[in-house]
C-alpha cells in the first residue's frame, strides 16, 4: 500500500509539469488520503472564493470499502497525465 500511495504523490507532482495543480493531503492519525485537482491550474475568483476543485477522491488506507475510491484517483491521475 506504502508504494501505491507513493506512487499517487509522485504523479500528484508530475500533474503540475502537465499545467495542472492537484492537492494531496495525508493524514497519518486516521490514515486518510484527500487529493483536489484543479486541471489547468488552480485559480481564484478572489482572495475569499476559490475556484472549486474538478475533481476531489477522499479514502482511508486501512479500510477495504475505500479501495474502490483509491483505485478511481489513481485511474483519473494516469488519464490526466497520458
């Protein structure tokens, strides 16, 4: 699992060479994984209204139910990179 969500960091990183800025968030104390992307970078109507995200995938690392969602943004991050 350590390796996949390495891999989900990197190509998070990667995106912005793309043009794209995508947010990824770990929190190790429930060990859950929240990544927002913005494709064609983040922008903000003001400084009190950002733009919302394209797309946000929010899962837990050590629960089977959230796999499926995991598996959705590293299936999303691969297409916004090809």
């Amino acid at each position: 699992m350590n390796e996949r969500v390495l891999n989900l960091l990197s190509m998070c990183m990667q995106a912005k060479e793309k043009g794209h800025d995508v947010f990824f968030c770990y929190s190790p104390h429930v060990q859950s994984v929240d990544i927002s992307s913005f494709e064609n970078g983040w922008t903000s109507k003001g400084e009190d209204e950002p733009n919302p995200p394209t797309v946000k995938f929010s899962f837990y690392l050590d629960r089977d139910w959230s796999f499926a969602e995991f598996d959705r943004a590293e299936a999303y991050l691969k297409e916004l990179l090809a």
